[in-house]
C-alpha cells in the first residue's frame, strides 16, 4: 500500500483560532474554559464551556454566507482554508478528480435547527421556516462546501460517530489514500454544540461538570475528584497525502500517518467497558495496522474526557494492551485544555499528536490536583506541565457514545 503523510495543518480551538495560537496553548497548558458567552446560562447547571474566543466569522466569509451557515460549517471552512495554505496546494496544478474531502461531526447544526424552532413556537403556528435550514443543520455539508469552494472533486462525504466522528473520517482518508483512489483528502472535523440545547441535553445526562466556581480547572482529566467534561467547541483539519504526490510538489511533511484501528465495546450506550475491553482492542488494532511493535509507542494522546468511570477505563486498557512498555509511555489528555469538542476532538488531538512529534514535546493533562488511587500512580500521565522528550511514535484515542472507538498512529517521518 502507499504510504500517506501530513502536510498540511489548521486549528481553530479554545485556547488559539490558529495552527501557532494552538500550539502555543498546548505549550504553555492553557485553560479555554471560560463563562458561556453564546447564550445566557444562569438557569443552567453548567455555565461555562470552552468557547471560541475573538472570533468574527466575517473576517474570513462574506457576510451573506455567513447567513446560510450554522457555526459548525463556518468553522470547518475556517481551518481547512488554513490547512489548505499551509499544504501549499494550488487547485490551478493538480488533479482535482482526485483531491477528496472526508469531513465530521457529532452533531452537525445544532443551533441552526434550534433557533429555527424557537422561531416557530414564538410565532402564530405558521411554518416559515428558513429554506437554508436544511442545509445548515445536515453534517455532511461541511464536505460539500470545502469541495465546491476548491473544485475538489474526488471522494465527498461525512462520518458521524460521536465523539469518535474525526478520528474515522481520518482513518477512511489515510484508507483511500494508501489504496490508490485519491492522492489528497481534506479531512478533519467541527463541532459548535456550546448551545441551549447541547449544555441542557448533556447536563440531563449527568456527564458534564458543574464547577462553575472554579470553571478554568473544571476540565480534571484523571483527577480524584474530577466531575464530567467541559463542552467545548471549533475545528480541526488536516490535509493527508501520497507521499510520493507531496514530494514531487515538494511539499512539507508534518509527519507520516501509519495505522488506524476501529472496534465497538458492546456494551451500554453511554458508559465505556469498565476493563476497556473496546479499547483495548483498538489500540492493539492501530498498532497492528501500523506494523509497529508495542514498544515502539512514545506517547498516547488519550480521549481522556475527565468522567469518573472513562478516564479509569482508558487507563486499565493502556495497562492491558502495553503492559510493562505502559511506564515508559508519555500519557496525556489535551481536552483538559481544550474542553471535549465531540466530532471535532478526533482532529484537534489528532493535530496536537502531530505537533508533538514536530516539536519533540508532550503537552500537559493540566488542572491535576489529587491523585485517584485507581490510577496506578508510576504512570506517566504528563501533569501540568509540557514534559520534553524524544518522539517517533504517538497513537490518539477518541472513543463515542454508542460504544465507538478509534485510533490513529503518527509516526515522525522518515524519509
């Protein structure tokens, strides 16, 4: 099979709306947590999430589109423009029939379809509805309006499968890639469910935090006394390539995408397999596919969402699939700087793995306070503070409601 690399990168996240903002935040172990500025929360259980910040969507699309966009689209189309440029790529010198867009989504436009019902209930029962209420609300439009704006016209579509949505749209890109039927996908994923709906559905579940005293830690990935996750919202995209394509355009290779894996638990709806059994088997699979030995693994940007029962389960999986080679991993959780952005947290942490192979760095579980005794303790889980280290290998988890799993492994390229 071909080999598939990285060369091309965007972010538009809580804690930097750029690929360097972002990485700069991951450096420093910065908090995007923050009172819910979208709509008032003071009825709410939870008031804070991890919202974008200094963000006008008319800096970067004409104002009339931005009308016919929900958020979740703006965004997608806001860092897969950045990630575009930073691959170099020039729509005039290649083959658009195979240049691809494999995009995703937990939940698509939510807001769209919530103010539309607002709308209507206000009203006098009339069904006026907006005719690009469709359009805005449906996941896969995301794809579509990348491919229409670049003319891309080779595979199209979305995958949703909760918070594991980005990371299957990843590892169906690096499949269609290595298999010969495209030479480059736009990939990635976007999320803007920081909304009435989304905090009100996810506090009915019991799964979000409630620290809104203390909001900036709320985010307590393995933590004793962590409480639920902290919403957050944006994007994340990446351009994956034929190696041999990249190198005759001479493009910058970030680094070379070598494994995927997807498995089910099995299990209940919403909770993970207590001993992690899905993924565990996952994380064997993403090994296997990538031809490397267990050893060979330098760090796990872990799903790690900071609830009592998953952040346990992920742990005893590492434990169970790399045994004794477990201590001398770099374990982290980025979404306790960024919040859990769903559909959209598969490229985020997808990214953040890759700029840690760049920059030789592992970035901090931050808001670590009290250690969980069912954590074993000589683990290495990064607390607080970015640790430097020699990186050649990282496996990212993402692991969804309805028991889906995924893992993607990046390796340092080598030429």
């Amino acid at each position: 099979m071909r080999r598939v690399v990285v060369t091309g990168m965007g972010a538009l996240t809580p804690i930097g709306n750029t690929l360097e903002e972002f990485l700069q935040g991951l450096q420093r172990g910065v908090s995007g947590a923050n009172l819910i500025t979208h709509f008032d929360a003071s009825q709410f259980k939870t008031q804070f999430a991890c919202e974008i910040k200094n963000f006008k969507p008319e800096d970067f699309i004409e104002v009339r589109e931005v009308r016919r966009l929900d958020n979740f689209s703006i965004y997608a189309i806001v860092s897969s423009d950045e990630a575009i440029a930073d691959a170099g790529l020039d729509p005039e010198k290649l083959d658009l029939d195979r240049v691809g867009v494999i995009w995703a989504s937990g939940i698509g436009g939510m807001r769209s379809l919530e103010k539309e019902v607002e709308d209507f209930t206000l009203g006098n029962g009339t069904p006026r509805y907006n005719p690009f209420l469709i359009p805005k609300l449906i996941v896969d439009i995301v794809a579509g309006h990348i491919s229409i704006k670049y003319g891309f016209r080779g595979v199209n579509y979305a995958t949703v499968s909760a918070c594991a949505s980005a990371s299957h749209a990843m590892i169906n890109a690096f499949d269609t890639i290595r298999m010969g039927r495209n030479d480059i996908i736009v990939t990635g994923g976007s999320e803007a469910a920081v909304t009435k709906t989304g905090m009100g559905g996810f506090n009915a579940m019991k799964a979000l935090s409630t620290r809104n005293d203390d909001y900036q830690t709320a985010s307590r990935p393995f933590d004793l006394d962590r409480d639920g996750f902290v919403l957050g919202e944006g994007a994340g995209a990446l351009v994956l390539e034929e190696l041999e394509h990249a190198r005759k355009r001479g493009a910058r290779i970030y680094a070379e995408v070598v494994g995927g894996g997807a498995t089910a638990d099995a299990h209940h709806i919403t909770a993970p397999h207590p001993q992690g059994l899905g993924a565990a088997n996952v994380m064997r699979m993403a090994m296997a596919d990538a031809k490397l030995n267990l050893n060979q693994l330098d760090y796990v940007n872990v799903h790690g969402t900071s609830t009592p029962l998953g952040d346990v389960a992920e742990v005893r999986a590492i434990q169970s699939v790399f045994g004794e080679h477990a201590y001398q991993l770099n374990i982290s959780s980025t979404k306790s700087m960024t919040g859990h952005l769903l559909g959209a947290a598969g490229a985020v942490e997808a990214i953040a793995s890759v700029l840690a192979i760049q920059g030789q760095f592992v970035p901090p579980t931050i808001n670590h306070f009290t250690d969980d005794p069912e954590l074993d303790a000589k683990l290495n889980l990064t607390f607080n503070e970015a640790q430097e280290r020699k990186i050649d290998v990282v496996l990212s988890n993402t692991f969804g409601f309805g028991g889906h799993n995924a893992s993607v492994v990046f390796k340092r390229f080598e030429g």
